[in-house]
C-alpha cells in the first residue's frame, strides 16, 4: 500500500513537471518537434529606441564603449545623396553619434572627409585596446578606387575629441570591424574580382592588424599603413566568393563578430553565407581554417506560420551576445533579425528568425532594413540603414533614421528554448540525409512537420 502511494506520488510529480516543461515550450502546451518554434513571438515585437532627428538618414554601425557604458553610432547618410553619389547639402554628412539610454541621440563629430572624393562614409566601430575609437570609413560608393580607409577618433577622459587620424588607406569597402584582445579585424565587402560567369559574382575577405601595429599609425609622425586590399595582401586571413542567390547582389563579407572562444563569424551581405574562423592551436588565424558554416543555396526551409518559407539571403551586420553566447544577424533584405548559436568545428549553424516586418517607414519601431545590433540598456538594439537595393522589403528612404528595440528578458527566453535545439547535435542538414537515405516508409510522420507542404527536402530556391 505504502509502496503504491509512493509510486503514484512520483508518478504525478513527473507528470507535473513534464507538463511544465511543455507549457513553457510551446503554445497549447505542446512540446515544440525539431526546429519548430513557438509560431508567432509578439513579444519580440520591437519598439522604437530612438528617433534620429532630420539630419540622420542612413544610421549604421554601434558600439558600446566599456570605459563609460556610452552608446556610439556612426551615419554615413548615404541615403542623402543624390543620382551623382554627393549628400543633398554642403555638409557631406558623415557623423558620430552619442545614444543615451534613454535612446536621445546626440551628434559629437562630423567625420573629416576624404581628400579623393570629398565625403565620409563611417559605418563599423569599435573601440581598440588604446581607448581610442576606430573606425570603417566606407568610400566605395564614392570611388571603387580603393579609396576606403580605416581611421582613429582620438578619445579623452572616456570622450571624442575632434581629432581624427587615417590609420590603414587602400581598402575598397571598409563595412563591419571588431576589435577582439590585441588584433583588429574588419571586412572588405567587394574585391570586384575573380567572378566567374553567372556563378560566382563577387568575393571579399577579412583582414587583421595587431594592435602594435595599427595602434601607432597615422599619429606622431608614423604614416598611415598602405596596403591595397585583395587576397594579396598578407593581412587579408579570410578569402570567399560570392554565389549568385536571390536577388543577385555581389557583395561579400558585411558583418563580423568574435566570440568568447575568439572564433571570427562573418557573413556575405549578397548572399547569407555565413562563415567562422577559428584560431589554430598557436593562436593563429591561418586563410585555411575559414568554415563555410551555413550554406544558404540549399538551406531548409524552417519555421511556420507567418515565417513560412522565409530564407535567409542577406547577412549585413552581426553582434555576439557573450552573456547569451549567440550571435544575431541583421537581415537587410527580409526586414528581420535572426539568432544561431556558435557551432563546434566542422558542423554548421541554424539560424532562426527573431522578427520580421514588411515595408515601413520605421516610426513605430517595426524594422525599417536592420542593419547592426547591439546590446543595450536592457535591450537588444537593431538600428535602421534604410537606404534599399532592389527586392529588398524596405523599399524607400524615409527619414529620419531609427534605432528599434526587442525587451532583453524576452530575447533571453527565446534564446533559452531555442538553444536546446541548436545544441551540439551535429548539422541538421547531416541529419536529414541520414533520414534520406532510409527506405520509403520507415520515416516518421511526425518528421514530416518539419517542413511546409509541397516543399520537399532538397529543394532549391527558384530563383539563383
Ligand atoms: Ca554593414
Ligand atoms: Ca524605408
Ligand atoms: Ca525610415
């Protein structure tokens, strides 16, 4: 009797907390099957963060300064120019910006244009080992030339200065840039060279500098370093190719992050692609150790209800969440955020998507072409390029700029479910094939939810 009481009390205390578990899973209290999550997430809903004012058009890269906890964010108003790549007004309109927590956005510099074209193009930031703040001044849009340049903003006392050095010159187009410990990385979105017919269209790559060496440039004396950006030069470690997809942009590696392991992520703005590199044993980051870790030719389709059939196409700016230890990519062209957590060597990621909107002005928060995110004030910032190319969702320039905001606790939920189905499996697309590779008949139905109907596994997208 006694042992029979004792049973059927473990038997519903197991019920109860299975019972939990699924409830917070998934709605109606089921639990979620393969990569399905909750259907619809309103409460990633974002919010507006900050409205930018009249003369921010086309806000770009952020970062926070670890010194004071300040926001800084650069604009290079490319949506201001007019059809001969010039800004609208005499100020060529390339500026940085303070954002405070309460998302009031301050402009503290206008940056220094460039001899060569007469304007300023700041996009990726981040703050170096020095204190001081460099920067991606992006001239490609001005003159392919290799005329892109990286600079310094010299910092005091945890503040800009007006002061502004050309520490690296002959990039072809400076985009994301991360500083991780002693080395400085950036990418170059568009080599402009090695396309082959209608396959390959474009390539890029991501370049290192020591911090011994970039930290002196450009200042008391020292030159400026000269390179001329390609896979020539020794300091480019990563070299990909552009496969034409969707919309058939050429642009190579945009967005760059490092994690806690120092493992570099970056993805091509053309195409989604997304690749790491890792440190080799001695620490070193070797061209050869470059992992193509989502292939977003033959990507799964995932996700249902409103996301169904979206793919990810478009990798711009990207951010390693340490706390989450995940990164999110900004998706330019779907008007979306997505999140994968970091693969182990030779597997890949799953990318899934957060939030996405159709076509906005972006005055309610809602996504208007996300380009950087960061961290923030209790919240996950995704700030606005709006500045579109063809068939991207976002279709004009309507000012002013905006930054939008998902709650942190709600992106920190998320994050939670959704890890427990990107963990350490091994590649979801290893196992469909294994899957495939089975017998009519023997698969189960419940797989079979994994995708929409009329889809088949394998599938390639029309287009590209
Ligand atoms: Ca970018
Ligand atoms: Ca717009
Ligand atoms: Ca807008």
């Amino acid at each position: 009797m006694k042992k029979a009481t004792l049973f059927l009390s473990a038997l519903l205390t197991l019920v109860a907390v299975s019972t939990a578990t699924f409830a917070q899973d998934g709605p109606r209290g089921q639990r979620p099957q393969g990569d399905r999550p909750a259907f619809e997430r309103p409460n990633l809903k974002p919010t507006l963060f900050a409205n930018l004012g009249d003369e921010c058009y086309t806000p770009d890269g952020m970062t926070v300064s670890d010194e004071t906890g300040m926001l800084y964010l650069n604009v290079p108003n490319f949506g201001r120019m007019d059809d001969k790549m010039v800004k609208a007004d005499s100020a060529q309109g390339g500026y940085l910006y303070e954002v405070d927590k309460d998302g009031k956005a301050t402009r503290v510099l206008e940056y220094p244009v460039s001899e060569k074209t007469g304007q300023a193009g700041p996009m990726g930031l981040d703050f170096g080992p020095d204190g001081n703040l460099y920067v991606c001044d992006n001239q490609y849009f001005h003159n392919k030339d290799f005329c892109s340049r990286i600079l310094r903003v010299i910092f005091k006392d945890g503040k800009p200065t007006q002061e502004v050095q050309v520490v690296i010159e002959g990039v072809k187009l400076a985009n994301g840039m991360s500083w991780y410990q002693d080395k400085l990385f950036y990418t170059d979105s568009c080599f402009d060279i090695d396309t082959e017919g209608d396959e390959i269209i474009g390539s890029g790559g991501v370049f290192m500098f020591s911090a011994d060496e970039v930290t002196k440039a450009g200042k008391d004396g020292e030159p400026a370093i000269q390179i001329k950006a390609g896979p020539d030069d020794p300091h480019c470690v990563a070299y990909v190719k552009v496969q034409k997809l969707g919309r058939g942009d050429n642009t190579g590696p945009d967005g760059i992050c490092v994690d806690k392991n120092g493992t570099v992520w970056f993805g091509n703005f053309g195409n989604g692609y997304l690749y790491c590199l890792r440190p080799n044993d001695a620490g070193e980051y070797k061209r050869e150790n470059v992992e193509n870790v989502f292939d977003a030719l033959n990507q799964r389709v995932r996700e249902q209800g409103p996301n169904v059939g979206m793919k990810l196409e478009c990798c711009d700016g990207i951010f390693y969440d340490k706390d989450l230890d995940c990164v999110y990519i900004d998706d330019s062209v779907g008007n979306a955020v997505w999140m994968f957590k970091p693969c182990e060597k030779g597997q890949t990621v799953r990318p899934v998507v957060m939030w996405t909107n159709d076509d906005n002005d972006g005055a309610d928060g809602s996504f208007d072409q996300p380009c950087e995110a960061c961290v923030y004030a209790g919240k996950l910032l995704l700030v606005n390029f709006d500045w579109p190319f063809p068939g991207m969702k976002n279709t004009k320039v309507d000012p002013p700029g905006t930054i939008s905001a998902i709650d942190y606790a709600e992106v920190e939920k998320f994050v939670r479910i959704m890890e427990r189905f990107q963990g350490p499996r091994g590649p979801r697309e290893g196992r469909a094939n294994a899957r495939g590779d089975r017998p009519r008949g023997q698969r189960g139905d419940r797989q079979q939810g994994d995708r929409p109907r009329g889809q088949r596994r394998g599938d390639r997208p029309s287009e590209g």
